[in-house]
C-alpha cells in the first residue's frame, strides 16, 4: 500500500532523530575516550578477588606509566572474575580515567585450574554485630583502642602511605577528606563522629610516617584529633584486618591488599561494610547523619 505524504514525512523525521542520537551518542563516546589514557598490560593471574571484585595480577612493565610489579585491577567485564583462574596468562587494557581505572578487552590463556589462590574470607562481621576491640597506635605515637571511641560514630578504612594506585589508598583517602570537610561544617555532627585510617604496611608506616601522610589530606593539625592514622605491630594490624575480612601480603616493595571501609554506631555494632572503591563519601555521611544520637 502506497505511503501517504504525512507517513513518508513521520519516517523522515524518525530516521533524523534516531541519526541525531546515533551521532551524539558517537560524539559523548569519543568525548569520554580521549579523557582516558589506556596502557597494554600483559601479566600472570595470581589471584581473584569476588567480593572486591578485582584480578590480582603480577604484571610485566606497563610502558610509560609503571615497573613490574603485583597489584590488583578492576575489571569492567565481571563475567572474567568467573572465568580467570590463579596461573592464568592474561593480555588487557588498562583504562585510567581520573582517579579511576579499570581492565577491558581482556583475553586469558588458561594455565591452572586451581582455585585455592582465591583470596577473601567470608568471616567477616555482620551489619548488627558489635566490633570486637583492637589495640594500635596513631600519628602521635599514643596507644588506642576501638573501642575508646565508643558513645561516638566511627568510620574506619584501610590504606597505606606507599600505595601507588590511584583508586584505592589514595581514593579512600581523598573520600575521607571529603567526609571530614562535610562533618566539619556541621559542628554537632563533627563531635558525634570520628574517622580512623589504619596502615597495612606497619613495618613502613610509623607514627612519623602516618603523621606526614595525614598531614596531606587533613587540612589542619586539628583535624588528627577527628581523623587519625593509626599504625601498630605486623600482629595488632594482621588481626583488625583479618577481623573485617581484608586480605593483603607483601610483593617486593608494595603491598597487595583488598579493601574495606567500615561504618560502626555509637553502641559499638556494625552497621554497614564497604566492600572495594565505588562508595561515595555521600553514601557514609548519610549513614552518620541517620544514628539517633544520644537515645
């Protein structure tokens, strides 16, 4: 049956539009391309982490961005977390974009089918559960413990000074900052709360050392009495961290570790853990803001 004028002019006008959202769909892609710089990678599967869903990966030298070493990646593609075993031969991408990074087109050569490399304890503290109590030590070198900070709400990560990756130490770091300048403007928040960043590279991280480090993202001195780093024996930290069911172990001169961060109410109970790097500090502001302090 022949089209009638107003048909014909409805297809036209159809096909321009679905051309225009072809083509500003191409633009944005090209546009988000060229704010990323991408490196080949070729290394070794070691091993895979499912909750922090990551590829430990011992890598060859990424030319123009960093030497060999063990560290873990993202990756964009979740199925690989299934397929890749520890021994695996892999080839990828690495996408850096911001403070953001991450594996595409990756390819595996399988060479092991052992599982027993996988990494992360599935004993880990409950949302409900209350924090058992660890000692350390922080920036000033003076002895504390968890369970000190009790009647306040705390927010506790782990990171250290040496971590050379983008999104994990430095990222949770810059999120803390974050949260402390937010607590900060809200002074009866501020003195409901505390922050508590603890090293997993206790041999390297002295009180000295932490100090320094906090002195980066903190915005004054005052603030160590809000956000310490806290440091201790290889023992003190090994067992806080096994407690929040982070793994991590020592490559050379770098540290291969999972991440945490942990949410814990003034009653001392846990009340929620970030597992990996895609929180926002908005999610755990909004998680201190919603305690009924006090009551």
């Amino acid at each position: 049956m022949p089209q009638t004028p107003n048909a014909v002019k409805t297809i036209l006008i159809l096909a321009c539009l679905v051309a225009a959202f072809a083509i500003a769909a191409c633009r944005a892609r090209g546009e988000n391309r060229a704010n990323q710089k991408r490196y080949e990678l070729k290394g070794r599967v070691v091993s895979v982490d499912d909750k922090g869903k990551q590829l430990i990966i011992a890598h060859e030298e990424i030319k123009d961005l960093m030497s060999a070493m063990t560290m873990g990646f993202n990756v964009k593609d979740e199925s690989v977390l299934r397929d890749a075993r520890p021994g695996d031969e892999i080839q990828a991408e690495l996408v850096i974009e911001g403070d953001r990074s991450w594996l595409e087109n990756v390819i595996l050569t399988s060479a092991s089918a052992d599982d027993s490399a996988k990494v992360e304890s599935n004993i880990e503290p409950q949302p409900g559960d209350e924090v058992a109590d660890f000692a350390l030590v922080n920036q000033d070198g003076k002895p504390i413990s968890i369970h000190q900070y009790r009647g306040r709400a705390l927010v506790l990560t782990f990171i250290y000074t040496r971590c050379p990756v983008p999104d994990y130490c430095p990222l949770m770091s810059m999120n803390f900052a974050a949260i402390e300048k937010s607590l900060a403007d809200d002074p009866e928040l501020y003195q409901k709360t505390h922050l508590l960043s603890i090293t997993v590279d206790p041999d390297y991280d002295t009180p000295q050392m932490m100090r320094e480090y906090g002195a980066l993202y903190a915005e004054k001195p005052a603030a160590f009495a809000h956000w310490e780093f806290a440091t201790g024996s290889a023992e003190q930290v090994k067992k806080i961290a096994s407690y929040f069911g982070l793994q991590y172990w020592q490559e050379e001169d770098q540290i291969i570790h999972s991440l945490r961060t942990a949410v814990i109410a003034p009653d001392g109970k846990l009340v929620k853990l970030y597992r990996g790097n895609e929180w926002k500090p908005e999610q755990v502001l909004a998680d201190l803001r919603a305690f009924k302090y006090g009551e």
